[in-house]
C-alpha cells in the first residue's frame, strides 16, 4: 500500500481522495492474487508474503530508476539503456526471490520487522493525509458562499442569444512572444483568424501564471484575493479552484438565459467539467492520477511495446488533442444556445505533436532550452487544427456563435528559477487572445485586454448583464504557495525587449 499512499500524499492538492481509494483497492486485490498463487507455489505463507514484497518494492521503483537511465544510450552496447535496464533490473529482482525463497534461517525476524516497516510507513502517510483532507473540508465549508451570479439589466431580453465557444490552448503564447524568444512566426494564423471576422488581442495577457488560476479567474470574471483570504495564502489545495471552474459564474449565468453547457474531456483532473450538461470524452485511457501511479511501474513500457517512445499518458492526450479539435464543429448540431468548453493540452503538453500530428515524446521538455523546436512543431500543428476548426464551427452554424481562442499562460524556455522576474512574466503572462464577434456588433475590443474582462465584455453586449471592465492586471505566484500572488502588473506594461526576426527557414506557418 505504501507506494500507492506515498504518491497521493506528494500530490494531494491537485487530487481528491477517490482517487486513491480505487488505487488502493486495485492494488490491495492484485496483492492478496499474487500471495496466494506464490504460497500455494512455495508451500509457505510467510516466504510468500516475503516475495510479494519484493515483487511490490521491485514494480513501484521501477518507473523511478528506469527514468533516470532510459533515455539515452548504454556505453558499449548497441542496444538501448532502457533494454539493459529491464534486463539487469529483471534479473535483481529474480535472484533477490530466489534468496528468500531459499533462506533457511530468521524467516520470521525478518518477516516481523517488515512488518512493523510497512505499518509504520503507511501509517504516517494516513495520518498526513487525513490531516490534509481535514483541512480541506473545514476549508470547503468557508467556501460555501460563492460570489453572486451577475444579473441582467432592466433592458429588453436579448432577441438572439449566441451560442458560445470557449476554445483553450494550453501555454499557447502571444504572437511577440513567440517571435522574440521561439523565432516563430505566427502572423499567418492571425491574418487567417482575421480574415473570418476575428479580432486578435495584439497585447492580451493572462491575469495568473498557471493554469487553474487563470480560467478559474476567466470564468468567474473576478480576481481572485478574496479566495486567497478565505483558503489562506499557505495552502496548497488547488481543488478550491476546481470547484471554482466547475461552477463558475459564467456557467450560471448563462444557465439562467437558458444555455446548456458542452464540455469536452481534456485529461486534466481540474478542468473536467463532468457536471456539464454534455460531457464529452474523446478517448479512454486512465486518470491523471492513476497514469501517475502507472509510471512509477513497468506497465508503460510494456505498453509500449512496438510503438517506441509512447506512455500511455502521452498518447491519450495525444488523441484525446486530436479528437477535441477534429469534433468541436460538431456542436454545432446541438441545439442552440449551448455554451462549449474546450480545454486543450496543447501546444504546451509534454507529447510532441507535429504539424502533422502525434509522434512518440522525445526527452525535451517545454521547461527546457532543448525543447524550442518541438514546442515550435506543436504550435504549428494546434495552428493548423484550430484554422480548420473555426472554419468548419462557422461554416455550419446557422445562428450567431461568439468564438474565444485563448491560451491559459503563457510557454516557459527555462526553468523559473534561470529567469529574471520581468523575463518570466513577459513570457509567461503574454498570451494568444482572439475572439469573434456575430456581424454586426460593431464593438472594438480593446488591445490590451487581460482574461478577466472577456465574458464581462460577451455577457453584457449580448445579455444584458451590467459588467464593467476591471482594472487589467497580473500576478504570480508559485506552485508551491499558489495563493500568494505578487502583483506584476507593472511588469507587463513596461516595453518588450527587442525584437528578434522570425527565422523562416526553420518554422513555416
């Protein structure tokens, strides 16, 4: 049980506690399965529990060692690390058994200091994590009362109500961004976004660096210090802001004008909308948490098996990627208004997809200087798909669709602690905001327009909600101490360093 409890409580704030109980029940059945086999093989109780541990000790290290010496070359040999690593580490584990099955002597001594071992270990990890989940419900009970949901104005009820399509690109960055530190050229898909009736951000920017602080900020068209008194600038929980997204102020407001909402699955645990009145999954595969688990063990490598490189992780977002962007123009069916969700893992996903889709994941990492070029090969890919999206959305809707296409931050080159403040906030905080309008509207979105005020300026030209544009600001914050924000306002408004020619020869968008 210990590996299973160990990673839940390295992770306990991105995850809920259901997620470790069907680990622990999964784990728990295939343990008691393989005792009882090998004592009925080995004709003894407690030499059997002993090779079961080994064999638990053996399959949750694995995934840890392999990473650290499976992705390069053995010296000497003409085969890969990661074969000389499962052949020699196979083999520990066949003579460590053969071992105890033959040790003679202080079976039970050994057997009964394991014993206390594993007690003590998981204990301590129940006791930290019944302390977490704990505070977790005292702090969800401070929650309780959400901000309240805008209302209309005293106007006429709007006579159209457009459907409305909120589009994420995960670390997709402003086009200045791109061209300064990527050398990447994304000016054609802007003029192809404009040439459909879309009015591109040129100065748009993030209100939060990471993910969960940005759309949950995005959706519920505030900023988010009050929810930082209430959670307190300490904590680490980010389902705070899960349930913040999940019931968002947007959301509501638009179920009270008669929206139904469609959310498509996007593989990552805090932007799964299930309690949207379509939930759609592009893809099976496991839980975050569980593919998690699965990596830390063998059964990624087997299943890669004839397709090198892949984890089953990375290829299910790989395709759940593909089947999002390839269905999103079939919402247009559902009966309108339908307001539509649609979280993509992707430019910024540790996968690689070209422009001509998913390839196997190199060792590169968009944390990582190496990893420029194939961040370059993502964007060019999510470019091309999301051109033929909007193309297809428009094409087929025959009632006014407002289209948001957003990044949720900003890429990352080097890891944070190489960067100067300012350099990581121009990076990280500039990003891609494009946003169609129906004909008509004769409205101009201001060009440097912060997430915030997107659905402030949406809800209240089509809904009649009395919204006022908030002040444009930006803050950061670490993983570590989420809710402890520094304002970098100040950051984003000063000039961008010079800017650095595309080099075309290398990205062709």
């Amino acid at each position: 049980m210990y590996p299973v409890f160990f990673f839940y409580a390295r992770n306990m704030g991105e995850f809920s506690i259901g997620n470790l109980g069907s680990s622990v029940l999964v784990v728990a059945g295939a343990s008691v399965a393989l005792w009882l086999v090998l004592r009925v093989v080995l004709h003894d109780g407690m030499r059997a529990g002993l090779v079961c541990s080994l064999f638990w000790v053996w399959f949750f290290s694995f995934g840890r060692l392999h990473s650290l010496v499976g992705s390069t070359p053995a010296e000497g040999f003409a085969i890969p690390t990661q074969t000389v690593f499962v052949i020699v580490y196979s083999f520990i584990l066949i003579v460590a058994a053969v071992l105890l099955v033959e040790l003679r002597r202080g079976v039970g001594t050994l057997s009964a200091a394991l014993n206390v071992m594993a007690v003590a270990l998981v204990g301590w990890q129940v006791v930290q994590i019944t302390s977490w989940e704990v505070t977790r419900v005292r702090t969800s009970l401070r929650l309780h009362e959400s901000a309240p949901v805008p209302t209309a104005t005293g106007g006429a009820r709007p006579t159209v109500r457009p459907s409305i399509f909120w589009i994420i690109l995960d670390g997709y960055g402003r086009s200045d961004t791109l061209r300064r530190v990527y050398h990447l050229d994304t000016s054609g898909f802007v003029r192809h976004l404009e040439s459909k009736g879309f009015q591109v951000v040129r100065d748009a920017r993030a209100n939060y660096d990471s993910t969960l602080l940005s759309l949950a900020c995005t959706a519920n068209m505030e900023y988010l210090d009050g929810l930082a008194a209430r959670v307190g600038v300490k904590s680490r929980d980010f389902q705070p802001l899960e349930k913040m997204l999940a019931n968002s102020r947007v959301m509501a407001f638009l179920r009270q004008h008669g929206y139904r909402i469609a959310a498509f699955s996007s593989g990552f645990d805090g932007t799964q909308l299930r309690n949207a009145d379509r939930y759609i999954e592009g893809g099976m595969g496991p839980s975050e948490f569980t593919a998690g688990l699965l990596e830390t063990t063998p059964i990624p490598l087997l299943l890669s098996v004839g397709r090198p490189g892949y984890l089953t992780q990375k290829q299910t977002d790989a395709q759940r990627t593909l089947y999002t962007l390839d269905h999103l123009p079939d919402v247009v069916a559902f009966k309108p208004p339908v307001f539509v969700f649609a979280h993509v893992l992707c430019p910024h996903s540790a996968y690689v997809m070209t422009r001509y889709g998913p390839q196997p994941p190199t060792t590169s990492s968009p944390a990582h200087p190496a990893a420029a070029q194939t961040y370059e090969q993502r964007v060019l890919f999510v470019n091309r798909k999301v051109e033929n999206a909007v193309d297809q959305i428009l094409a087929r809707s025959k009632w006014p669709t407002v289209i948001i296409v957003q990044g949720d931050h900003g890429p990352l080159t080097r890891p944070i602690q190489d960067y100067a403040l300012k350099q990581y906030c121009k990076e990280r905080l500039g990003i891609l905001l494009a946003i169609h309008l129906p004909e008509g509207s004769g409205m101009k979105i201001p060009q440097s327009l912060s997430a915030v005020n997107v659905f402030r300026i949406v809800l209240t030209r089509y809904l009649g909600a009395n919204l006022r544009p908030l002040p444009d600001e930006s803050y950061q914050s670490s993983y570590y101490e989420p809710y402890l924000f520094t304002r970098v306002t100040d950051f984003m408004n000063a000039p961008s360093p010079s800017q650095t020619p595309p080099r075309s020869a290398r990205v062709a968008d």
